[in-house]
C-alpha cells in the first residue's frame, strides 16, 4: 500500500497516528539541524519533518532529494509548533522515520509554482509539467465538478444523455468540416460534426423528448485566441415546447451552476433583450451588462451645425464615462489610436468633458455652441465630471461595432468588468437571415433549421431582411455562452426555406435528406440549445482562453506541441486509404 | 404551452382535472359510438376517448387520425369504466374536448411495436423510427442511467473527468487508426484515439491521482457483430496503487451497477483466476461461469490404448453435461458438425453417456475397456444419466479453445446461460507477451506499458514467454467487460521492454517520446482500467449485439446507412487538404 492518507487530509486530530504518505517533493528547506520538506499531492500539501540528531543518515537522504521527486514516507503525526494557517494541514507535521524514492526527476524546465518563469511555449510542450500547478489544475477540477452539477441538474429535469455518432457525413455548407478517409469504403469520407444539430433533431423524431451530451465538436477554421478546432459543448434538444419553456429551463441550468458553484444565489428572472436593441443600445449582440454606458444616439443633436464629419454621417452616437472627465490629453490620444486601430477602424474620437461648472468642453468646440452641448449632456444625462466619447461613420452598425470596442474598453480602463461580478441575460427576436456581401445573397444567421417566428410568415415572402426568428443566445460578461432555437417541424416550411436559402432540391435532398425524410413521419414541435462548456469554465474560473480550461489544447495553427501532432502518415496509412498527398505551391 | 402532463404521469388521483397531452398516435379503435386513441410519448401511453353522441365532428377527426401523427388534445381526466392494469396510466382516460393536429405522418415503413415486421436493413435505414419502439428506446435510457451511475460512483470516490483530446497523433503500431488530414499543416494527418492511454499516463504524471472519462474511441478494423469503429470506452487511471487496489475499486464499480441497475446485491469479492487457470480449466481468458462444466484433462487416462487419433495428441479432454445422456445420434452428430465448422476447427468429437446402471458406453468402445472408462467417468464425477464430450488434438491451445466454444454451446443447449443471472470474476496473471507467429516474435499481450510482476523480472532476459504481468480483466457470463494493468513508471525498465519488443531506439522515440520525456519528472506508480461501456449496457440489457444500445451504429462495412456516411467529397475539400483520391484496383 502506498499511501494511508493523502497530503490533504491529516488534522490535528490525528496527531499521534502512524501514517504513510506519498506524492511529489515541492521544497526543501534546512533549518538547524532539521530538514522539512513540502510534499505535495492533489489534495494538498503536508510538512515532513527530518530531525538529524534523531537519524542523521535519514535526514540526509532527505537533503539530497530533488524537487519534483516522487517518495513515499512512513511517520508519526505531530502537532507543529509553528503553524501554517494558510494550509488546511498547517497544524500538524510527520515526524518520518522511513523514506523511499519511488522515482528521481530531473530538474523541470520551468518552475512548478503558480508564479512559475516558464513561457507560454514551453508551457504547453511540457503540459504535464503544467499542469501540476495548481491554478492549472483548479481550472481542470472546476470542469469535472460543473459538469457534475449540469448533468444532475439535466437528469433531474428528464433529460436523457446521448451519444451521437462522431463518424458522419459531410455538410459543405457552413463552416468547414475535418474529414476522415475511409479505408473500407474507398474515396469516401467520414466528417467529423461541427454539431450533432441533424442528429439530435432526430432523437426528436425518435421520440426521446429531452436530449442533452456533453459532447465533442469539431471545425477545421482558422484559429483565433478562444477558438481551439475541438471544443467541447453541451447539447440539448426539447419537444413540444416553445422558446419561453427552453429559456426557463435553460436559464434554471444557468443558475444551479451559479449556485452550486459559484455560491451565488440569482433570484430574479434573466433580462430577455431583443437583439435590435441590442445592438441600438451596445452595438453587440452579446452586450457586457456589467456596467451601463449604453450607446446615445446624437444624430438629432449634433448634425447640421457644419461639422462636416458628422454632417456626413449615418450614424452618430457616444457613451458616458463617469468620472472620466480627468483623462489627460495622452489618455484621450490613446483612445483615439485604440478606435483607429486596424482592427477596430474608426475614422476618429469626438470627446466632451463635463466640467466643474456644468458647461461641456469638447474636442469640436468651434462647431457647437454651447447649448447645443448642453442638449447632448442632457441626452447622456451627463454630469460633472463625466467624459463623452463619440463616434460617427457611414456605415450604421460598423459604427456602433467601433463604439461597442471603445465602451468595452473604458469599461476594463474604469475597472466596471469585474471577473467575480455576473451580469447574464437572454438576447432575443434575432434576424434570421443575414445579407452576405460575399455571396451576394442572404444566408441563414443560425441554421436552416430554425423557425422564423410565426408572425413573421408572411415578410419570407416580402422583407426577407426584416423576419424574426424564434432564436435566443445566453450571455453572460459580454460572453455568448449558449444559443439556440425552436426549429421547424414542418416540412413545408422547412422546404421553404431551403429554397429562400438557393439550395436547389437535389442538393437539399444530398445534404439533409434524411432530415427530411423523417420530418414525413411525425416530428414533434421541438427546439434547443448548446451551451460552450470551455466559455462556462473560463467564465467560472476568471480565464482570459478557454485553453487553460483544456487539459490538452492545441496552439494557434492547430499543433499540439506537447505530443507533435498533427506529423506525416507512413507511405503504407496513406496507400490503405487510397490517398496520395500533393501539396501546392503556396499562390 | 404543448402540454400540462406526459402520457405516463396521471392517475387516477386526476381525476376531474382538466389537462393538455401531446405525443404520437399509436392505435386508433373504433368501438361503437366511441373512438379511442392511444397516445404515446417517451413516458409512457394514455388513453384518448372521443364520444360521437357528445360532439360528431370532433369523433370524426379522431377516426381521421393516421398512425404515428403528432397531436395535442384538450380534455378532462376521467375513471376508465373498463380499467387497464397493464398500464401505469391505466386507470383512466381522457375525455378530449379539443384535438389539434401537430403534425401528420405517411404511414411507417414497419410497425412501431416491439414485435415489428421491420427487418434489420430497414430498421436501420429509419433509426428514427426504430429508435421509437420502447425495446429500443428502453436500452438507451439505461445507457443513460448506467453513466450517471458510474458517474456518481466514480466522483464519490474522488475521480475527475478529464477530456482528453479527439485530434491526436497516430500509432502505427498495434490496430489500425482512423487519421484526419490537416488543412493548416499540409500533408500532416491527426488520428483518432483507439484510446487515451497516453494521455491518462500524462494525467497521472501530472498529479491528478485518480482520473476518468466516458469516452469515445475509434478503430479501423474490418467489423464483427459486436464491434463498431467507435465505442464507447470508461477510462480510469489511479497513481499510488497496486494490482490489488485498482481491483478493489472497479469491483466495487461493478456491485454499484448491479445494485443501482438491477437491484442485484454482490456481497462476496469476485473471484480471481489466473490466466493459465482460465485456460487449463475453460480454454478462454473470459470463462462463463454462469455454469461449470469445467475441462477435464484425459491425457493420462485415454492415451496408450491403440486409439492412434489420442495416442498422437497433444491434448485430449473433455467436458461432462449433467443429465444429456439423453442426447439422441442425431443431437450428437449435429454437436459433431458444431465443432468441425471452420471457425472451430475440431477435428471431431469423441462422446460417451453413463447409463443409469453406471456403466459407460463410448463412441470409442473398441479401444477402451469399462476399466478405463471407469476411471474416465471418476475423474468427471459423471453420474448416470451424464454425457461426457472429448476433443483432442495436436495443439494445446487450440484444442482448449475448440473446447471451449463446445462448452458454451452445450451451456446453451442446456439453458445454463440465463441473461438474468450473473457471474463475475477477474482474471489476472496474464502473460506479458505472446508470440506472433506472423512477425516471428514477441509481442506485448496488452500494451508496451504493462508492467512485469516484480518477482517476474529476471525472466525477461532468460524466458520472456514465461513473464507474467500485472494485468487483470473483469469478465461477466462469458464477456470481457474491462481490463487494465499496472504501468511501468520506471524509464530503465519502460527502455527495455521496447527494446524486448523490438522497438530501436529512434522508433520509440518517435511514437512515445512525449510520454518517455514526461517520465523523467517524476512519473508516480499508477495503474488503471478501461471498462467497454457497450458491453456492459448490452450485458444489462440482454442484448445479443452491442449494436442495440447504440443510438446511431454502423453496419459491418463501416457505413451508416441512414445518413448514407460515408461519402465521397467536392473536389474543393479534397484541394484544400492537398489530398488526391486514387483508388487502386483489388488484387
């Protein structure tokens, strides 16, 4: 036997008691004739205690012990005569009288301690060196215990776990799909699912009536900070309902977390915000509720005084930054270079202080008289102190995207986003077609499966652009952390909509006509949701990426650096596939 | 609001109360002036009752209703006058006052009844609709239930979820892997786990001590009835254990199950069988214990008696059937065909009943005296009224296995292989390596992480047939339900078993260089387990195929047929893989 006990557990009530431990050497200190090592596992950390007058060979093997060594020790538990508060083990220490070395280590590459000096790359190349720190391992811990708490609550509520298959066809559309040659069938392919969205609408056909998985999904996209091309989300699919019942239910999931994990008791129903105003009010849809320094709109005020940048502009709006009026010239300039930033692209920043006084000095004086000024203060309901920031452009919702960067960004600068603060709320009424400049023709916003909201029928015939869906996304912190809709289930209108989409028959039929085909036998009105497990956690945890949620994460060009994949097949993998690799030129 | 309740939730405590189903229906009966409809959801069935003497139109469009149409009625709960015992909800009906139709339906390809006139092509071909006959539905629901179980049981006991990753890098050694090229690393190619034996290594390197995951795994082999190319795997890996620890644990897995599950109270520990008992004794490394007809060794009994086909074996033995004497030529003959099929590969089969006088009457009377016999029937304890069956052959082991499917199918023709009844038992002491043929030398029986038994390790250098190895496999009634070992944690010794098993130096590197590295820093002692999360749903179930209780399987050529996967690509897929599809004509 290993170990009795962990290095968590042992109390000043155990005191007196022969116990045997084993884990890992964080640190050894020698203090007079004493030597103590930390040692570490899971659990915790327990003090040794090595007493050279006692047993000098001992103590000295101890010393020569490495950091990072894995040992098991035999010893008696005594009450320490400094304590560690700071250690749920901090009373006591093991008085050791046998040690082992059940393994040496050499001298890891980086430092195991939350503070440690290893970088991002070398990090993730020893991984498993990583992830014994434990604000690593909180983060992995965090995840098994929420998905703990999301499956009881989904069970309690008689939702069936699934698994759907990860082997399945190509869809073409849509985001881009990892494939998988298959040997038996040869020239075809597997894909892997970027959703199981067909596959659980058919459990709804099947009848299983609430369905949910935590489950693996896939894209093959260019990756960006918080994308990783597998990532983890957990699915759900309800019958006979509609889009209050699934956001009820939904937002009760949202708030056992909360509670369970967080300890935070959210009582009040969730703000449902239609994504109009959304995106009127944030120029978002998934707004950061967590302060205010909701958008203005100056178009009424500000235009026709000869200034001809505004004069010129679709669209003029600001926010309100309280107390922001101290901001210095260097500041100001800051921000505008941060909205003049590639990715963000405002032409310019308009200010106006509020002063001591009331009267408003802004950047554009010579254009605005006073009053004038005084009318926008009243619209901000600005007072002393405060800092209005403006921005205009041609282009009305580019320009309330720029305004939403630099709302988001005085809200870090101001300290408003704080990490252990929740602000969550239902975005609603979605559009569900989008215009695609690319390809010239709208495109669904979600999916083609989701059902455009029942008065809006008509306008699929007239106004495209203007029908609503019945779609809703959670957000919490400015984070989209779930989404989804109440699908169609009829199959005329689901054939509508391929068409509105420019699927011609034969290729609706290719792609989802096993959908379609079992929408002829029965299928119940149905909708869901997925919410993304990594955004839940990081959320949970204070992360920035989802990656430090991941046990094993992928860089940025889809590698994982710790084991070298992906790397070449042998000549005999690809010849069994029937594949030959022919990589052009780079254009 | 679709509905107030489900069609399996009311009683007759309802009654009076005015509620609102929705579900499917399953029969529409005329009776008189009355028309009942039963109407089914996943919780069960209620009746609908129309009256044409109260409303006319309304009984009418009840008698319109097809099967399998999704409908929502209005009505009050009443006493059935002619109750159903047979249904939960039997006690009542619903006196229906409005009915609209949700949804029609064509009428199914098969009844959607437990004994439905759909054959297995069909069936599969509309899951959707197989999946809605409760001798379906009902396995996947228990899948359901048996993972939050297993779930509970596992987190009680201090485990965490870890998901590993799906993209990994591929083996070439052992089963054949599934690969997915990579569009940003042109040429290069990801695997698909066969399953997370290295990075469960990983997570014990990294401190989690006790880690697991229901997870899916993926095979490239030509299929059997009871193989997928993905399964379903529960992972679990422990540090700080030896064999006997790991054991403990899973058994008490295993009695959780049958408790919670089947309300089955396991008190005793299973038994453990060493492999070479299992072999000696029921000629497989999984014996079905649900009955004993143990092999008895005949070789110094029958050999030496001018019966040149045993007088040149290397092994004779044979099995005793209780009670068979009965068997008639023609059952005798039709067992000897049995063990000549191909897949057995017996030469033929020796028989000889005890008769009710005690005397022995053999198919190889000529050669043998009643002494001998005598002493045969002795060394079975065979009664009269007993049927002892004998194969020999040239090859011990071969013989044993040829026996033992002889066995298995005396056990069934002799109803000792209830689906109700279990037997539990752990095989352990497996052998280290086994030689292949095919590549002229020794291979690892399991995997090149197993460890040797400590008191085995000087055997390595001088009989490495002879190793054993700290492995175990849980069997129940026959089936290989799980196994694992204690890994090696030592890097002199991981070095030599790859140089036993013919890795060079560079080869090892290559293919296991990231989990040799990390066991430089500090690998602790660990061991695990992988039980086949199918198998044991099946087991459960009593099912014949772990095809069952899969919501969405594969056929034997790897394709599901519903969604007509796989498939072959658009040319712009296979371009931006930099892949070529060349199929080479069969040989």
């Amino acid at each position: 036997m290993y170990r009795t006990h962990t290095c968590g557990q042992l109390r000043l009530a155990d005191a007196g008691a022969e116990v045997t431990l084993s884990g890992w050497v964080q640190r050894v200190r020698k203090l007079g004739g004493m030597t103590f090592v930390d040692l570490r596992d899971r659990y915790g950390i327990t003090q040794l205690a090595f007493d050279s007058e006692n047993d000098a060979a001992l103590c000295e093997q101890a010393n020569s012990l490495g950091r990072e060594y894995v040992i098991q020790v035999d010893g008696k538990v005594i009450e320490r005569t400094s304590k560690n508060s700071k250690l749920a083990t901090g009373d006591i220490e093991i008085a050791v009288s046998r040690l082992t070395v059940l393994n040496s280590s050499e001298v890891p590459p980086f430092t195991i301690e939350d503070n440690t000096d290893g970088g991002d790359d070398i990090r993730m190349k020893y991984r498993y060196l990583d992830l014994r720190r434990s604000c690593v391992s909180h983060n992995l811990l965090l995840r098994h215990r929420m998905t703990m708490e999301i499956r009881r609550y989904l069970d309690s509520m008689n939702f069936v776990e699934i698994e759907t298959p990860v082997l399945i066809g190509s869809t073409p559309e849509g985001a881009r799909d990892f494939v998988v040659p298959s040997r038996m069938n040869p020239g075809q392919f597997y894909a892997l699912p970027q959703s199981p969205q067909m596959f659980k609408q058919l459990l709804m056909v099947a009848g299983f009536d609430r369905y949910f998985q935590i489950v693996k999904c896939f894209r093959d996209e260019d990756l960006r900070a918080d994308r990783q091309p597998e990532f983890t989300q957990i699915d759900c699919e309800m019958s006979f309902v509609e889009q209050q019942d699934v956001i009820g239910l939904f937002e009760g999931m949202a708030k056992h977390l909360f509670k369970t994990i967080r300890g935070i008791e959210l009582t009040e129903p969730f703000m449902q915000m239609p994504w109009s105003d959304a995106m009127r009010l944030y120029g978002s849809d998934k707004p950061d509720l967590r302060f205010g320094m909701q958008f203005v709109e100056l178009m009424d005020i500000l235009k026709g005084h000869g200034f001809a940048v505004f004069d010129n502009a679709a669209y003029i709006g600001g926010i309100c930054a309280t107390g922001a009026a101290t901001y210095t010239r260097k500041q100001l300039d800051q921000l505008t270079d941060f909205v003049k930033r590639p990715q963000i692209g405002a032409k310019g920043l308009v200010y106006a202080r509020v002063e001591a006084d009331g009267n408003v000095k802004s950047s554009v004086d010579k254009f605005y008289t006073q009053d004038v000024l005084q009318q926008m203060k009243a619209a901000f309901d600005a007072k002393p102190g405060d800092l209005i920031l403006i921005l205009s452009g041609d282009d009305v919702m580019k320009t309330r995207k720029q305004l939403c960067e630099l709302r988001l960004e005085m809200g870090s600068q101001l300290g408003l986003r704080d990490k252990n603060k929740f602000a969550c709320l239902w975005v609603v009424d979605f559009p569900l077609f989008e215009w695609s400049d690319e390809e010239g023709r709208f495109m669904a916003m979600h999916h083609p499966f989701t059902s455009p909201k029942p008065e809006d029928i008509p306008l699929l015939d007239t106004d495209m652009g203007a029908v609503r869906a019945n779609a809703y996304d959670m957000v919490v912190n400015g984070v989209e952390v779930g989404g989804g809709s109440i699908r169609i289930h009829d199959k005329q209108l689901q054939n509508k909509m391929f068409e509105l989409l420019g699927f011609t028959q034969q290729r609706a039929e290719e792609q989802f006509g096993f959908l379609m085909n079992a929408f002829k036998y029965g299928a119940p009105p149905h909708g869901g949701l997925a919410y993304g497990l990594d955004r839940w956690v990081s959320l949970f945890a204070g992360l920035d990426s989802i990656r430090d949620c991941i046990a094993f994460p992928k860089n940025n060009s889809g590698r994982d650096v710790m084991c070298d994949a992906p790397a070449p097949l042998e000549p005999k993998q690809l010849d069994e596939l029937n594949l030959v690799v022919d990589i052009k030129e780079k254009k």
